[in-house]
C-alpha cells in the first residue's frame, strides 16, 4: 500500500508540475518521450572560488565542495523560503547594508542574517532567539539592547543589526577570519575557540564540529551565491513581487504610555500598523519610569497603498522586468 501511495503522489506533484508556467518551474526542465514527459531536475553548480567578507575561499577540497552543494541545493530547492528572502531583502537590505558599513562589519554578513531568519523580524526560534538576528535574550543585552516585557529592541531591525555587528567585531578581533567570525555567531566563541586548540586549527573550515554548525558558514555562502545570481538558480522574479521600503516620520517619546492603541488612533493608526512599523512594541502599554527616550515610528500613508507606494529594487539582478 505504501508504494501505491508514494507513486500517487509523486503522479500527482508531476501533474500540478506540468501546469505551471515556466517561470514558476524554479529549477526544473522538462522534455517529452513520446506520450511521457519527464521531468528533469537540474543540480546547481558548485563554483571553484567564493568571495566572503574580502576573503576569497576555495573549493577545490572535496569535502568543502561537497558542503557547499548540500546547502545550495537545499536553499534552491526550499523555495518558498528562498522567496520570501528576495521580497523581505529588498524592503531590509538597503538600510542594514549602511549599518554593517558604518560599524566597520562586510556587507556580505547580510546573508548571515538570511541564514538567521530569512529576514523575518518577528522570528522567534524554540531556541528562544528573536528577531532578524536571532539574538538570545542575554546576548542582546550584553550587545546593549533593551529586553523585558514592554520592550525587545531584538525585534527592531536597525538597532539589532548595531547588536550583531558590536558581536561580529568582537569575534573577529578574537580570530582575525571573518568566517570563522561567522561561525562564532551560530556556536559562540567559547565553543569555536575550544575546537581550534582543541584540534589544532586556525579556521573554522577544517573544525569537525556539529553539524548545525558545520553547515552554517557554507549556507551563508550559498545565499550569497544566490541573490547575488538568482536566474541563473531559476528564481525570476517582477518588480512588483518585492516587497517596497517603508519611509516614517519619527515621534520621539521620553514618558510613559498608557495605551499605545490609543496612542496609534490619535495618530491616524492602527495598533496593529503600530506594531508592523516598531516590533520592538511588546506590549499594550510603556511603563518607562526611566524617562527614557524612544524613537516611535509612523509609516508614510502613501507607503501603506499598494496604489499609491513608490516601488524601487535594491538590485537589479533580482527582477526580469
């Protein structure tokens, strides 16, 4: 019965397959033999060299070619994720990408934070690591952000990203590499500096670690490889696909807030396009006995209109039209 039920459904995806339009087909062919058509899956190559962070890496090592493999065609081949990177990246990259540059971090650590959350900023892992950064609680606070319950400054995509990058710094004062940097960031350094002495080593390249690990800094690669190239790995997307920055008026607020739902009508809002514009919000209300100064920000109504919003693309590679 099982083998009746794995050949129906793979007849199934084949036919739903056949009847999307090319585009859609992300990485596939197809070719008929007589009444047959079969379908071809097409494998994703692996390029001699890559470019991170200034540094360029070789992969003319089996194992390390092989690794690089495993995480493009997992990636290709996760398409929904893979997707939504391309939209969320064309709203996020451009602001983040001054940030990494101002703190002195490559701009190449913006695909460590698709790795991370797909850009996602109300991620949140069973880990208990939030945002596009994926920081823990105490990580975030020793990186200066604000976390309790009114407040998750892990959630706000501009000061998390100053966060990551006062971390990426450290690491890379500690090893002077930045991809063992990078591996630092999913490990920590405790546990990156224990194998290399443990094991006599300089990068994180040549550690035998877990696997989780392991795979990290080759899957930062591959979205790198990716977005950097994406019709040549089958994505073709449309301008109106990407997902459009959003411009905000700035309200500083150095009180308490009662009601931020009030707050939000008395501005022409919702709570709930309150909450979209600052995720860092984490409640109903700020208590803020501090007197603490908060940075609110209200979203441009045209930039709320599909009509009316301006549409703009971070990279040119990434669109067809």
């Amino acid at each position: 019965m099982k083998y009746i039920l794995a050949a129906t459904a793979m007849l199934a995806a084949m036919a739903v397959q056949a009847q999307l339009k090319p585009e859609f087909q992300l990485g596939t062919t197809g070719s008929k033999t007589g009444n047959a058509t079969m379908l071809t899956v097409a494998n994703p190559d692996v390029p001699t060299s890559v470019t991170f962070a200034g540094k360029k890496i070789d992969f003319d090592r089996v194992d390390m070619a092989e690794k690089l493999d495993r995480e493009l065609t997992a990636i290709i081949y996760g398409q929904t994720n893979m997707l939504l990177c391309f939209k969320r990246a064309n709203r996020y990259f451009g602001p983040l990408e001054k940030i990494l540059r101002d703190q002195g971090v490559p701009a190449d650590f913006l695909y460590l934070a698709c790795t991370e959350s797909t850009l996602d900023p109300l991620a949140y892992s069973p880990a208990k690591a939030a945002g596009i950064w994926q920081l823990l609680a105490e990580t975030g606070r020793q990186y200066g952000l604000e976390v309790n319950d009114d407040v998750d400054e892990r959630y706000d995509p501009e000061r998390s990203t100053v966060a990551a990058c006062k971390y990426l710094k450290a690491a890379y004062a500690k090893y002077g590499d930045w991809p063992t940097a990078a591996a630092s960031y999913n490990a920590g350094m405790g546990r990156i500096s224990g194998e290399l002495t443990k094991q006599g080593q300089r990068s994180s390249f040549d550690l035998w670690i877990n696997q989780e690990t392991a795979r990290y800094v080759y899957r930062i690669l591959a979205y790198k490889l990716i977005m950097e190239n994406p019709q040549q790995y089958g994505y073709r997307l449309k301008r109106k696909n990407l997902y459009q920055p959003i411009r905000y008026n700035v309200e500083e607020v150095n009180g308490s807030v009662s009601s931020w739902v009030e707050w939000a009508r008395q501005r022409g809002l919702t709570y709930a396009q309150l909450r979209e514009a600052n995720p860092w919000i984490r409640n109903t209300k700020l208590t803020n006995n501090s007197g603490k100064t908060y940075r609110v920000r209200i979203p441009y109504r045209d930039d709320l209109s599909r009509s009316r919003r301006r549409v703009v693309v971070y990279n040119p590679k990434w669109t067809i039209d």
